[in-house]
C-alpha cells in the first residue's frame, strides 16, 4: 500500500506580547484585596444571622400595648382603644335565617370597590395572617407578619393615624382570630411557640400559651365559648389549652398520625371532630379519641398528590370541605355525614403555585354565604376569586388599587367588606358603598 505523504503542520507563530499592553482585568474582591490594595480581613465562618438580632426573643408573660409606630401617650390611641372594647359583639341573625339566594349574593359582591383610601401598608414584611372585627358599625383590620408584628387599621379613622403597629412576638404569626364571644380579645399565634391575646380594655397582651420546644404552627376555637382552644404544631403534635386554669402550658399534648400539621379547624356545630391539613394527608379527628403515644384518624382525605396549605369546614353547617393544594386545584368535598369517606364534590383548577417570596394562598369560605368561598389569585390584572362549591365563577374582585397578589383574604362575618394582605404588608379592603 502507498502511503500518502501528509504536509507538514504549520506551525503558528505566538504574537508577541506588547510592553505597555494592559492585561485580563481580575477581581479584587476575589483576590481578597481592598481598592487600596491592603487586604481584607479572613470571613467569618458562620454568618450571624440578622432575623434574631432585628426580632430578639421576647420575655414570658404578659406585654405592654404600646404602638411601635406612634407616641405611646397618644391621646387618639387611647381613645381608640376604648372604642374597640366598647364594640359590641356582632348579630348572627342574618347567618342563622339561612342563605341568600346566588341571585342576590352576586349583586351585593359586585357592589364592593376598592379605593386609594382603602389601601394601607400596617406591617414590615410579608403578611402571614389576617382577620376582620366582626362589628357592623366599625371597620377594624388585624394583620400578623412575618416579622412578628401585628398591625391594626380602623378603617373608620381616614388618616394616617388610624394604623397601630405592635410587636407581640418574635417570629411570623400564623394565625389571627377576633374572640367570638368577645371581640375585645385578638388572639395571635406564632412559631415563637407563644399565643397571646391583645385585651383592649386593659391594653396588654396577656400570654395565653408558651410552648418553645414545639413550634406551634394553627389554632381554633374547641368550646364555642372561646374557653378551651386546640392547636397543632409543625412536627404533627396538638395541644389543648384551658384558658380557664391559671398558668401557660397545655392540659393534653397529643400525638396525631400527621408527620406536620399546618392548619386546625373545628367542626362548627359537632365540635368534637376537627379537620387538620398537613404535608399530603387531609385527617378528620375526634377529639375524645387522641391520646399521647399516637391517634388515627376518623378520615383520611387522599386525593392530594401535593402539599397542601389549607382545609376548612363550611362556616354554618360544616357540611362541605375546602382544600387548597400545590397542585393547582381547589377540592370541595361532601362532609355532610362524616362517616368512613367523604366524597369529593368538586376540582377547580386554579394557579396556587406563588413562589418562594409570596405567602401560600389558602381558601377560607365567606362566613355569610355557605356555599362560597374565596381565594387570592395570580392572574392579571390582579384579583381576588369568588367560588360556589360547584366550581362556578361566582366574582373576580378587582381595581385599579390592586397590584399586587392578595395571597390572604377575609370577609366579614355579616356585611360586604374584604380584606386582603400580600407579601409587602399592605392591606387591601373592598367594602359595598354602604360601608363607606
């Protein structure tokens, strides 16, 4: 075979280096030298961590009212504070004569707006929590934040003034409540592992129930009459509170079937069964029937292939069921009879995906009408959603004042006002001209 003769390789000349030419430009911070030339000083290999510095752990029992945000000797927040404990406790007249007609439900949320007057930044942070005083005659809006404050806004008030800013705790609140038999009591938890309750008559924030080792992460209400109160932790515990007997820990602690537990609701007319929502499982529990070492469930709800941020009771009758989950979709199921199922009614699809930086949606039904709820959405322009249990569009809240997620809302439990919170701390009410 003739081999074929290759041609030689060229070889490149290198050009040469030019004496006044300027070379790859290096960084100088990561040459760990300063502008000056002079090097910087070695990083510390544990970063100090700024949340703890900014928001300390504040001190057992109980805590001074005093607003961050104003002069504690304001003469306004004093008489501000006497008018939110003379507040007289909200009528379920109209709840208990039964629901109004779909009809007339749709009219009196299409006469709800929003306005620059009704929109308000109270918190520093993200919102985490939201809840509405039940008065007819006062708009008065509780927020909780994930700095550890808790922000108040009487709408009634329009100025400035009208915003109270208190630090109660140390750490995001995760859950608000007006007392239901006195709306004098804003009851607040946090991962702090505190509940307190803000007392506006006597201006403290009392120290309900300290549990540090079990970050508690949802309460509700036990007894109707706001004595007793169950509250679920992180790492699937429940505790019972007495607010009756002297001191600050639990009477039971309990051990559910739930590796996490991030919301407790009770059943609001059996108020022996609860419903708890966690990483993937949806449980029912009785009550009479937890113990420490391990509890099963009555229910299991396993139609969730995600995790799931919240399940509630319809407010009158609990016979229905809302659950919100990651996995885009909205799940109304029959509790009607709670036997060993409970069937799944409706799935709606909605975007529940909100991103690391915005708190996660939860649908909460509107305490006057049964049979709708509402949600925040991440749909543009920016609204808050209004459903039947059936799945039908019933309103998409929305104005020219709302440009931003409301990932909580709230509705009054007898007039036409919503609140929303989003991740800034900004609050968004719509209220029905009458409210004005």
């Amino acid at each position: 075979m003739i081999k074929k003769r290759q041609p030689p390789e060229s070889k490149r000349k290198r050009p040469k280096k030019k004496e006044n030419e300027i070379g790859c430009r290096r960084s100088m911070r990561l040459l760990k030298v300063d502008p000056l030339g002079v090097s910087l000083p070695a990083a510390p290999t544990q970063p100090m961590l700024e949340e703890e510095e900014e928001n300390p752990l504040l001190p057992p029992g109980p805590l001074e009212m005093i607003p961050e945000n104003q002069d504690d000797s304001n003469e306004l927040f004093r008489a501000s504070l006497k008018t939110w404990a003379d507040m007289s406790k909200t009528s379920n007249e109209r709840t208990k004569e039964g629901l109004s007609s779909i009809k007339s439900y749709k009219a009196n949320l299409s006469g709800m707006v929003i306005s620059e007057a009704t929109v308000r930044k109270v918190t520093r942070g993200a919102i985490s929590s939201v809840a509405l005083h039940p008065s007819e005659v006062r708009t008065l809006v509780a927020a909780g934040a994930k700095s550890g404050q808790i922000g108040l806004w009487d709408l009634t008030r329009q100025c400035e003034d009208g915003v109270y800013v208190f630090y109660p705790h140390s750490q995001p609140v995760s859950c608000l409540y007006f007392s239901p038999t006195n709306p004098a009591h804003l009851l607040s938890l946090s991962y702090d592992g505190t509940l307190r309750c803000g007392d506006f008559s006597s201006a403290v924030f009392e120290e309900v129930y300290r549990n540090e080792g079990n970050s508690p992460s949802s309460f509700d209400f036990l007894a109707k009459d706001a004595s007793t109160l169950l509250v679920g932790h992180w790492d699937g515990h429940l505790s019972l509170v007495d607010r009756r007997t002297p001191g600050t820990s639990h009477e039971k602690f309990f051990n559910s079937s739930m590796g996490k537990i991030r919301t407790v609701h009770v059943h609001p007319v059996s108020r022996q069964y609860f419903i708890t929502a966690g990483l993937r499982d949806v449980h029912v529990y009785d009550v009479r029937c937890l113990n420490s070492r391990g509890s099963q469930p009555m229910i299991s709800l396993a139609e969730h292939s995600k995790s799931i941020a919240s399940a509630y009771f319809s407010p009158v009758t609990g016979n229905r069921v809302v659950t919100t989950c990651a996995d885009c979709k909205l799940r109304v199921f029959d509790s009607s009879s709670l036997s060993s199922q409970i069937p799944l009614l409706t799935t709606i699809r909605h975007n529940t995906i909100t991103g690391r930086w915005l708190t996660r949606f939860q649908a909460v039904w509107d305490p006057k009408q049964e049979d709708c709820f509402i949600v925040g959405s991440m749909a543009h322009p920016r609204r808050v959603e209004v459903f039947h249990e059936t799945g039908e569009s019933v309103r998409s809240l929305s104005g020219d004042c709302l440009v931003s997620v409301c990932s909580l809302s709230v509705m009054h439990p007898t007039r036409y006002v919503l609140a929303g919170g989003n991740s800034s701390g900004r609050l968004h009410v719509f209220m029905s001209q009458e409210s004005f």
